[in-house]
C-alpha cells in the first residue's frame, strides 16, 4: 500500500475533488458546482461527501487532505481571510474546521502558489530549482517555487503579480487602483481591447468571432488572430508587449530558471511567445535574458495535483541548475 493525498481544488464555480498518487496521478476524480452563495457549512458538507465517496473507492492509504483555494488566506494559519467569489467565508479556520471534519491532516494554499507547485513538482518546471508560475486568465496571478517550497512572504501574502504596477495611468483594475498588470494584460483586458475594435472599421473578423463564441472576450480576438486578421494580429502584439513588461519585472525579482505560463490565456501561447521573448530581449538585463518561458503543462488538473503536493512533497529531486533537494 502506499500514501496517497485527497486534493481539493476549490473554486468559486466549481469544486473538484482527487485521489492522487505520489507521482501525481490523478485516480478518481469528482467535481461538483461549488454551493458559492450558501456559507461555509454547505462548502465544507460538500467536501465530506465528496472524500467520502472518493475514500470508499481507494486502496491507499490517505496521508493527509491537500487544499487549493481562492486567495486571500493566510497558509501557516490555515484561515481563508475574504475569498471574494464565496459568500460568507470571512476569516474561516479551514484547515481546522476540515481536519476536524475528515479526520485526516489538511494543508492549505492558495490556488496560484498550489498551481505553482504543481508545475513545478509534476509539470512544465520539472526538475528546475526556481520555478515562477504566471496564470493569465479572468485576472493574473502566480507562485514562486524554489528548492521545492512555495515563496509565501509575509502571512502568505508575496507574488500577488496582478496587482503590480505597470503603468502610471490605465484602466481601472478591480483592486481600485490603476494601471496593474492584471488591468493590462488579463484575458479580460485583451477580450476588452478586442470588444472595442470589434466596434471599429476592420474589426469585422473579431465581430465575427465573437458572435460565434456568443459573447466578447479574449477567445474572440485569438481565434481572429489565428486566421491571420490584422487587427486582431495587432491586439495580441499588444498583449504580449504588456505580459513581456511584467514578466521582465519578475525576473529581475525572482531570477526563476523558469517562467510556466498557464490559465485560459496560454491557450495562445504559440502567438504569444515571440512577441514576449522580443519584450525580455530588450528590456531584461543581459543576464537574465536566457531564461527559459514555457506553457504550462497541467491544464485544469493543476490545482488537484498541485494540492497533492501539498501533502507529499517530492523526495530526492535532482534540479536543474542547482542542488538536490
Ligand atoms: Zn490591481
């Protein structure tokens, strides 16, 4: 028999549940919509019947309960401090009250730094010693992993990249404040860009594209891109101008060995990359230039299996451009 962990990955729409191996195999896997609106008490219902269900079909020993969850939260504490997307979940001791719940240990993060690990443990930053994981999608965020351990800064707090200032002028992002990188260079910005050239002469192919899709957004403008429109060609330029901007920034922060590019965004990693190499080429110091920026590899499961490792930390990798850990 050997230890597996039962990962949550709780979201505002949706809440997914896992067994998953120690080499990041997701076994079972369910996935219910999050009661979001209902308070806490219905989340955490939802999650016991979930680990009952998956616990009842596995062999293995559960070493311990892996959880992803939406920011702000404190991981040493345990406590979900404000999640905006779920109502009433305000200074919540999670880790307490769903260990009391299981029986079993919890570990709590939140969902860009378990991302991160999971990128880093099973994915695209396999084997590297710094890892910094970027989600472009609805908003930005991201983790830093090094020498396997999630950089959390002060009450978990660090690398809210969204939130970054880029720009002293700009739309106005959700935090109140203006010109962050996530107001410039989310899906949400670039589907806003691409709403408002849509309106404009030679904006007929984003049109078009949207009222396939049935809705504005960032899919509108990269599915006209890829059918070579000069407008939208033009937007995604743009996007990875700013997502170069903020990436040079990180770097000189962090000094990764590796970027990992993930969220809905990274679907148009291919159109994207050029323009965000060109921006590192120029504006990043020389010797930060080599670093290597690739998509990320886990897609949807990246919250599960990052969670898994939450609770089982790798042993005995060997890094790329350093120690062993
Ligand atoms: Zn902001």
């Amino acid at each position: 028999m050997t230890a597996v962990a039962l990962a949550f990955d709780l979201g505002g729409t949706d809440l997914r549940a896992a067994i998953v191996s120690r080499a990041g195999e997701v076994r079972q896997s369910l996935t219910v919509p999050t009661r979001a609106r209902d308070g806490v008490d219905a989340v955490l219902d939802q999650m016991a019947s979930l680990a009952e269900k998956l616990t009842a079909q596995a062999d293995d020993e559960i070493a311990g309960v892996g959880l992803g969850a939406p920011g702000p939260l404190d991981p040493v504490a345990g406590i979900m401090i404000a999640p905006p997307t779920l109502a009433g979940w305000h200074d919540i001791p999670v880790v307490e009250r769903l260990s009391a719940r299981l029986g079993l240990p919890v570990f709590l993060d939140n969902d860009a730094n378990v991302a991160a690990l999971g990128e880093w443990h099973y994915g695209a930053g396999r084997g590297f010693e710094t890892v910094l994981f970027v989600t472009v999608s609805t908003g930005i965020g991201g983790g830093v992993v090094s020498h396997g351990r999630i950089f959390h800064g002060s009450r978990g707090l660090a690398v809210e990249i969204g939130h970054m200032t880029l720009s002293g002028s700009g739309p106005t992002c959700l935090c109140g404040n203006v010109g962050c990188f996530e107001a410039l260079a989310s899906g949400t910005a670039l589907g806003h860009r691409g709403a408002e050239a849509a309106l404009r002469p030679g904006g007929e192919k984003i049109a078009a594209a949207q009222s396939d899709i049935g809705r504005p957004g960032a899919r509108a403008v990269v599915e006209a891109a890829r059918v070579g429109d000069p407008v939208a060609l033009a937007l995604i330029a743009q996007e990875a101008e700013w997502l170069g901007i903020g990436l040079t920034n990180l770097l000189h922060i962090f000094s990764p060995d590796i970027v990992v590019i993930g969220g809905g965004l990274s679907n148009a990693f291919d159109l994207l990359i050029g323009g965000i190499r060109s921006v590192v080429a120029t504006r990043a110091m020389s010797a930060y230039r080599d670093v290597v920026i690739v998509r990320a590899e886990l897609g949807t499961n990246a919250g599960l299996v990052g969670a898994a490792g939450l609770v089982l930390p790798a042993q005995g990798v060997v890094t790329r451009g350093g120690d062993q850990t």
